[in-house]
DNA sequence: ACAAAGCAAGAGCAGCGCTCTGGTTTGTTG
DNA sequence: CAACAAACCAGAGCGCTGCTCTTGCTTTGT
C-alpha cells in the first residue's frame, strides 16, 4: 500500500504543494530563530497568505512542529545511513566511529533541529507514533553495526545480566531480532546514550571553558570520547 | 566581602522581600508548566500586582529564567553534595554510583527544572558568568572523587593521549588543580556524559519502547549503566 | 445544473513582553 | 519642618502571538 496516494484533482496538488511550501518555510524560520521563536504567523506572513489561512492545512502549532521533528530526525537518518554505508563492512570499529562523526557532524549543521528533536520536549507535548519510526533509524545502524560484529567475530562469553534489568530490555531485544545478547544490548545503550551525551554537552554550552572552542580542539576531543566508548563496546 | 548588604531601609528590605516572592511564584510556574510557558504576567498575577510592576523588580523574562537556573544549579548541587557525602570516603565507587543516583533523583524530582539547565538553551540565550559557579557543582563533586580515588589507590601507567586532545582539556585540567593525568579526565568527562545523557534520554522520553516504563525496571537500568561506567573509570 | 466541499479574507478574542505616563510614597537633605 | 529626588504603583497602550468564527467565493463530483 502507498504511503500517499496520487493527487487526481488540481485542488488535491495544489494543497500538498502549499502543505510542502509551509513546512520549507517554517524549517526556515526553526533553522534561523529555534523552535521557540517559530510562529504561524509569520509563515503565512512570508507566503503572501493571511494567518488564519495557514490553518486550512496546518491543525495547529504543536503539529506544525511535529511534521519538523519528523523531517528532522529523517535528515539525519539519512545522512547517517549514507555515511555509514561507505565503509567497508568488516571495518566494524571504522563503521562506529562514522556514525558518530555522521551524527555530530549534522547536528552542528542543524542545531536548532537537533534542540528539537534531543532537547527538552515542549512541555505538555508527547511524541506522536508518526515520529517513532523515524527516530529509530540511529540507533537502527548502531544495532546493525552490533550485530555484524557480533555474528563474525569470534564470541567473548556474554557477562550475566540480572534478571531485573534483562526484562526492562525486552522491548529493545526484541526490535535487535533477538540476535544480541543482553549484556551488549546495554553496551550499545550506553554508547548510544554517550554519544547523544557527548554531543549536546557540545551543543548545549556545556564545554564552555571546559574543552577548548576550536572547532579542530572539538573534533578531537569527540574521536578521542567515542574511540573510548568502542572500547566499551568491544569494538576496538 | 558579603554578597549582599544588610537592608538598612524598610524599603530595601521589601525590595529584597518582593523579589524573593517573585522568584518563589516563577518557579511555582515553572514547575507545573515548563520554562517555555512562564509567563511574567501570570506571576504578576499570583501576587496581586499589575503587569508593569514586576519590572521594577526584574528587568526582563530572560533573567528571570537565568535567576531560575542559578537556583536549579544550586539545588542540585546542594542535594548532590549532600548525599556523596553520606559515604565513607575511602568507598569511590559508592561514592560515584551515589552521586549519580541523585543527580537522577534530582531531576526526576524537577523534570522542568533539568530540563531548564540541560534541554535546549533558548534561542538567543548566552549563559552569563553568574551561572557558571553553580552550574561547576556537581562536576566538583565528581573530580573529587577522581581525585582521592588517584591518590589513595594504586595508580596505573597513565595512557598517553595526543596532544591536541591534551591541549583541548587544558581548562579542565586547570580545573582539577592539575592532580589528576589527562586520560583519567578524559574518563570522568566521559562518565559525566554518559551519566547526563542516560538521564536526558530517560526525561525527554527517548526510552520510550525501549526500556520499560516501570520505575523500578528505570532505577534498575540506569544502576546497571552507570556501574557500567564506573569500569570506564575503573573504579570498580 | 447544482449542492457540497474546499478555499481566502477579515474581524475578533485572549494572551504575551515590554514601555510610557501620570500620580503617590518614601528617605534624605537644607 | 519643608523641599526634593528617588523609588514606587496603576493603567493605558503597542505590536506580537495562537486560534476561532463568519462571510463570501471557487472548485469539485454528481
């Protein structure tokens, strides 16, 4: 089945078209001013409509969002995905590493939509299930990275993991297939927390006179930190 | 040299007084709506007065949330520091897992809070100096225990770390008044990520269909990562 | 040919941050 | 004690926001 079936009619083609132009436009406005400062308003303002038009395509503001948390988190998966597939697929350590590269590397091109989607959710906001699938492309490539180690390599004897926690990782064991055991299971949390960690801290302000601010300085802090967490993983 | 003054008149002391309500109101708001939704009208409100009069008292939003944010600092901090210190000085590794558990304890307490000090700084938001003290607490908290973990324990051969990444940590170095070899700060920088990035993930719902709900399946997993990391830091 | 549905435009409501004006209170000084 | 400047308060007002409702017009499927 079609995601979207083809627009039949001149009005059908044109909504989607006005739909697209108010999300370009509005991701301008989010990539110049941040999410706060992003306002129907002045969408419509720069479309030439009047404000209460935008509201024939757009419900609200929250949704408006919401399609821009969706782009966003598409973005970078897409970016990642096509970094990663450039490296030799054996290369499990290399594979890590640019996907952490691929990840940084977007998010300083796209602060504000990283803010978005990693930041503190607006307040009375809760994810809607359109945006799960999207934001699972990440952390999809670092499971698949896991897997294909951990199906090659030879098998160090996984370290038990208590009942108690074995059970709170269920859902996650289940979306790697089953084909991970759980003590790596949490070792790819803890590298993919890290990573995201490493990163707003970066972002964030929070290396402010903590990691010098040259951008070569914190390049090279950030490949130091994430060769540190394959460590963790096993990967090094 | 003390901070403040004593209040000589009666008017600086309803001044101090004033201010103090409004900061106790804002929080209130804070609280129960998020940083986004604080509205210097609606303290206003709370406290009987007109709109206009609040800014006798505060000269704009922005450093009202900046007041909030030394505050949040400042509580967590404290509430941090009391509970590392509840433990004998010679246990690191409890001492570490102690202060992770209420950094998190902290933040589920006052997810709005954390997520003032942690999530998306607001668009145009520079953190002025005053906040920097506050906001190195708990940071001091975790060199410390680096620290006499250092000089009591058997001290394994440093690794040597490349000098762009030593040059890059010349701040924090300074920091932890130079006790401390580069490679063990990388580590505790690394575990201070680690643990503000699981927490970030838990609060801002990127856990969602990933670990499970139940706060006691959270507590446990969150106990398993950051034992985790302590053998990053090879504290256990 | 015609009703139904989709559309644009404008007015309007309640809220926001912030400023300005005019009038009052307070503390200090001649 | 009187005079005066500084600090205070209340209110009106500006321009902005999200969002709704009403009024007409145009496109669409029957």
């Amino acid at each position: 089945m079609p995601t979207s079936t083809a627009p039949s009619t001149a009005r059908e083609r044109a909504r989607i078209e006005i739909t697209q132009e108010i999300l370009n436009t509005a991701r301008d406005h989010l990539t110049k001013d941040g999410a706060a400062a992003l306002s129907l308003r002045a969408v419509a303002r720069d479309l030439g409509m009047v404000s209460s038009a935008i509201y024939r395509y757009v419900p609200n503001r929250d949704s408006l969002l919401t399609m821009l948390i969706i782009d966003a988190y598409d973005s970078l998966g897409a970016d990642v995905e096509k970094a990663e597939r450039t490296v030799r697929r054996e290369a499990h350590l290399e594979r890590f590493l640019t996907t952490c590269q691929a990840v940084r590397t977007w998010a300083l091109a796209h602060p504000q939509e990283y803010a978005l989607i990693y930041g503190s959710p607006v307040p009375g906001y809760a994810a809607p299930a359109d945006t799960i699938v999207p934001a699972s492309r990440v952390p999809a490539v670092l499971i698949t990275i896991l897997i294909d180690m951990h199906s090659r390599g030879r098998q160090p004897k996984p370290t038990p993991v208590e009942p108690l926690v074995s059970t709170a990782i269920a859902d996650l064991r289940m979306f790697s297939g089953g084909l991970l055991p759980d003590d790596l299971l949490l070792r790819g949390m803890a590298a993919w927390s890290s990573l995201f960690g490493a990163i707003s801290f970066e972002l964030f302000g929070h290396l402010h006179n903590v990691v010098a601010d040259g951008s070569k300085y914190r390049k090279a802090y950030f490949d130091h930190q994430m060769r540190q967490v394959a460590l963790g993983l096993r990967l090094g």
